[in-house]
C-alpha cells in the first residue's frame, strides 16, 4: 500500500523522502524543522515538495519518536495527496537498515472492511502466484511471492506485490495457504491493501474443473466459508 525512504542530509538537522503508493508517486519530499511548534505533540518537522510553478507547499508533518520495544528511534508521517486523502505511515529501521536511512511502511492495526469483489490467481512455473483483485473502484494486477522460510507458522505464505503508477513495488497484502476443516479442500486466505489504504480479507477457492493451481477471488464471510471451501 506505502513503500518509500526516508534520509538523512549531511546537515543532520533535514531528511528527504520518497513515496510510492498504488495511486501516486512523489519522489522528492524535503522534510524541515518545524519554526511554528509551540507545544509538546506539534509535529518536529514539516513535508514541503513544489509545486508547478516552483513554489514551496507544505503537505504533511513528521513527528519523532522511540519505540517502547525495540528502543529505536523512529518517525510517524502524515501527508495530504492532491485529492484531499490522509495517509500516516511510519518510517521504521532494523538492524540491517543503513545508517541515516528509515524506511516508509504503512501503520499497523486498523478495520478490515466487508467489498464486493473479483479476482483469479494462477501458480506460475516457479511456484510464486499471479492474478488480478477488483472492485467498485480499483482493478489491479499483483504478483505473489512466495516465502518458503517461515519463522513462525502464523506467518504469511506469500507476499502480495503490486507496482505504483511510477513502477515501484509496493507490498500490498499477504496470503496464506490453508485447509477447510470441514470440507479438507485447500484454499487461499487473503489480506490486502486497496489503493486507497482501505483493508480487505477475501479467499481463493477452487472448482473441481478449475485448471491445476487456478484460484477464484471471492469476498471473505466466515459464514459461507465452511459451504464453499
């Protein structure tokens, strides 16, 4: 749904950004001190890009913070697209990150909300999944990459790609391969990111004459699982 870099400039005091979202880039955000902060939870920095004609406009805010778990430090954006839509992320290291760099993910936690929706998936010849997800208002293409090295069982079988207008792969859901208990067919569970950041479930159920490895997106609803799977 959101991927993107945050940098350190060699002043220490200035970052640059880059974002990618299924719906716009923005590849240079110059993120300053905030000269107007007069209280504790006003933002520490401001997001500026320019506009056509060369001027400075402020879209977003960047507050910074340390995480109770881990104790790194980490930053927690908001930023307004050219429809008037919200986004808050997160610019978020690990001990693989390399100095002076964050990267943007997307907030964690949220409602997953019931769509109307349509899709297939096919397994390709290196096991990894492709297919297409659509509803009311988004149609897109995504490829599934599997990972073969859990470290834990509950997590994901595969990751959910998809590219931003720019072409910039953007993780957008995750999928997990499971067994109906009632039926002992295998399907699909699916989580996924719409374009717009709203967050789905939904499963990918076989027929008996669908083609090996061949999967129909249907919407998620716990009650008709056990008849359908």
């Amino acid at each position: 749904m959101i991927t993107g870099t945050l940098t350190q400039n060699a002043n220490a005091k200035t970052f640059t950004a880059s974002i990618s979202t299924m719906l716009f880039d923005i590849a240079r955000i110059a993120v300053v001190e905030n000269a107007f902060k007069s209280a504790d939870n006003h933002p520490d920095y401001q997001l500026e890009i320019r506009t056509p004609r060369g001027r400075t406009m402020r879209i977003g805010s960047m507050w910074k913070a340390v995480s109770e778990k881990s104790g790194r430090t980490y930053y927690s954006l908001a930023i307004t697209d050219h429809t008037g839509r919200t986004w808050r992320m997160n610019a978020v290291r690990n001990d693989e990150t390399p100095a002076g760099t964050w990267q943007i993910v997307p907030m964690t936690g949220g409602k997953t909300e019931g769509i109307a929706i349509t899709g297939k998936i096919e397994t390709l010849d290196d096991d990894n999944l492709a297919g297409f997800i659509g509803s009311y208002d988004f149609d897109m293409d995504f490829v599934a990459v599997e990972k073969p090295e859990k470290a834990d069982p509950n997590h994901p079988d595969y990751h959910i790609e998809a590219r931003s207008p720019a072409g910039v792969l953007i993780r957008m859901g995750s999928i997990w391969k499971t067994v109906s208990e009632r039926s002992g067919n295998a399907y699909l569970s699916i989580a996924f990111s719409s374009p717009t950041g709203t967050q789905h479930r939904a499963n990918g159920l076989r027929r008996e004459d669908d083609p090996v490895g061949a999967y129909e997106i249907v919407a998620y609803a716990s009650g008709e699982l056990a008849a359908v799977a």
